[in-house]
DNA sequence: GTCTATAAATAGATAGAC
DNA sequence: GTCTATCTATTTATAGAC
C-alpha cells in the first residue's frame, strides 16, 4: 500500500504548486498572499515554508518549471530530423502547446517581462537563451538549405511568441471588451492564430513577401 | 509672477505620476509601495493623499493617461484623409511613438494584460475597445477600395501591439540574455521592429501571401 | 508531515500642526 | 500645500506541540 488512507505522497506539494501559479498569475509576484496560496490548496500555511522554503522559493520553482518545459520541448524539435519549414512549425506549435497546457503560464510570463527577469535564477535564464537559440539554429538551417532568407532571430521569436502570449492571457480581458461594445473580441480562436502565424512567419522567411 | 520662489504649481503632482509609473512598472499594482513613491519623487508622502485620493486613484490616473494618448493618436490616425495602407503604417507608428514616449507604458501595459484589465475604469476600456475599432475600420475601408482583404481585426492587432510592447518592455531582460550567451540580444533596434510590423502586416491585408 | 499561535516587519492611510 | 507622528491592518515567517 504505497498511499494512505486519503492523501497521496506529494499531492500537498502538488496543490500548493498550483495555487501558488494561479495567485501569482493574478497578482505578481509582490502581491500574492501565501496565507490566499494556503488556503486556495486547502493545505496548512505552515506547509509553504516546509516544502519550499520561502514566497521567493516557491516562485522560483514554479517559473523554472515552465521554463524547462518549453525550452525542452523546443530543444526537441530542433534536434528533430524534420524539415526547416517543419521546424518552424514546431516552433510556434511548442509555444502554444506548452502555453495552453499550463493556464497561468502566460500571465506569468507577460509579469515577469515587466519585471526584468528579477526573480529568474540562471538555469531559467538559460532555457530563455536556449529557446532563442534554437530558433536561431532552425533558421540558419534553411538558409544553409537555401529555402530561407536570413532573418533576425529576435524579431522571428518576438513575432511568434508575443502574440501568442498575449492570446492566451488575454482570455478575460476580451470576454470583457467583448460586453463593452467591442463585438467578437472573444470570438477568436487558438488555431486561427497559430495557423497566421505559421503563414506569416514562413512567408517571412521564405521571401514570399513582395 | 505665476511661480513660487523654488517650485512651479504642479511640480508635485507631475513628480508623484512620474515616480508613481515607475513604481507601477517596477513592481506592479500590489508590489508598489507608497513610501517608495514618495521617496523617488523627493515628496512627502501624505502628498500622495491629498493630491489624489488613495493608491488605487493614483494608479487608475496613470492607466487612463496612458490609453488615452493612444486611442487618441490612433484615432486621429483613422480619421485622416491617409490611404489605407499609409493608415495601416500611422497605426503601427501610433503604438510606436506612445509606447517609446512613456516608458513605463508598455511594462505596466503588460501587467494589466495579466491582471485582466481589472485596475480599469470604463473610460479606459472604452479607449482599448476604440483602439481595436478603429484598426477594424481601417481594414474595412481598405476592403471597401479593393485594396485588403478580409481579416479578423484581434488578430492583425494582436501581431502588432503584442511585438511592439514586447519589444520595448525586454529592453533589461534583453541585456541580460546578451551578457549570458545569447550574443546580439540587445543589438537590435525599434526602426528594425517596425519596419518589419509594417511590411508583414501590409502583406497580409493586401493578399501578398502565397 | 501537519497544526496553532505568534513574532516581527511593513503596508496604506490619516490626524493635526504649520 | 506640506510635514511629522502614528494608527491599524496585513504579511512573511517561525517556534513548538502533536
């Protein structure tokens, strides 16, 4: 019997985790309450400071979590035997799975832009310079395949992933616009703007714009 | 004689909305510190009080300023006697100009995209929501001259607002990434990010897509 | 591993003199 | 309009019992 009667190893450190993204999301940093993170896990106060050892700690590890994932993910298909333009593909879809797949990670990550990366250690700082890198890769790649123009890494990354940010964490924000006179604001869809995004970054980078 | 021996009206009030944007930008609605405020400002802080009525007044005055000169701008823009494609191009330049000349705007403008815009008065929303309108009726008008064609007003806003304000917001973050590995992170210039908006945005509305 | 109680610091806000 | 002093509430964090 490797569980007890009604609580699993690890499922406090798995509620606190995920209050604690959720109150982050909402409210920075500086404004989240660790008695709110308590209370939204049902789990004892005193527990933030047995399993992780601070406010700080606690945040820390949710934000390398989030990165790791996205960095691996993006690692793994630029390591892939696909081709450039698949790769692109890849890319974006990386992006938008990881982003969807973990709700509060949009809004944290918009937060921590603000921020400076103030609260990031240096293996988070290393996904961040990982995932650029391999965006940078890919599209060397297709240059050397001569099927892509050279291109400013930066600008392709900042035209894929802020839009895509910006869209998943501006869910609530647009179901409000969308009451307030702005018609369809929340009529919008995830794959509408990954496929845009697709096109438009592929005929950036294929020279197919006039 | 209009001015006080060493202080000009108003030089107060313009101090504290000055250091009060900073702060906002720095640390976000609940992470800002009214003490901290009135310190950057070199002002007592029961100023804070009496010229505006609480924290939350200070800071809803400082998000209304700042969506009011852009939905100004913009919809000055739209309004114009322009063509549409020199319409597309003030816009980009509208979020450009306003975004560069407030610079706490495009961090505290990331922050309220996180916290689903719920430090916002009505004005404030009605600005957001004429913003989006008035890059719809550019869109529609060129569609009417048989100049663009159809597209989803959210998603051609999204890919200009979310890389501009991205943009001008990584400015620290960027430095970092260039002093850990990520050569030329920093080396990349606002002229190059909107010339690129204006020829991609441009190629998308007038079909020049394959 | 979990709980109660509480310490210690810091926050927003105001009263009242000048 | 500006300053000092202070009130009150809240917050992170810990000690110590179970």
């Amino acid at each position: 019997m490797a569980r007890r009667t009604t609580t699993a190893v690890g499922d406090t450190r798995r509620a606190l985790l995920d209050a604690a993204a959720a109150e982050f999301a909402a409210r920075g940093y500086a404004g989240a309450n660790v008695d709110r993170i308590a209370r939204a896990a049902r789990v004892n106060k005193a527990m933030i400071y047995y399993h992780f050892r601070s406010k700080a700690a606690l945040y820390r590890e949710i934000i390398r979590d989030m990165f790791d994932a996205v960095a691996a993910r993006v690692r793994e298909v630029a390591g892939s035997g696909a081709s450039p333009e698949n790769k692109v593909r890849g890319f974006i879809a990386a992006i938008a799975i990881e982003g969807e797949a973990r709700p509060h990670f949009p809004r944290i990550w918009l937060r921590e832009i603000a921020e400076g990366a103030e609260h990031i250690d240096a293996g988070t700082l290393r996904d961040a310079r990982d995932v650029l890198g391999a965006l940078g890769s890919i599209i060397e790649e297709g240059c050397r395949a001569g099927r892509f123009h050279p291109a400013n890494p930066l600008v392709i990354h900042a035209t894929i992933v802020a839009p895509l940010m910006f869209f998943f964490a501006t869910g609530k924000f647009r179901q409000k616009l969308d009451r307030h006179g702005a018609r369809g604001a929340a009529r919008i869809s995830r794959d509408e703007v990954v496929t845009h995004l697709e096109r438009v970054t592929l005929a950036v980078l294929e020279g197919r714009i006039a």
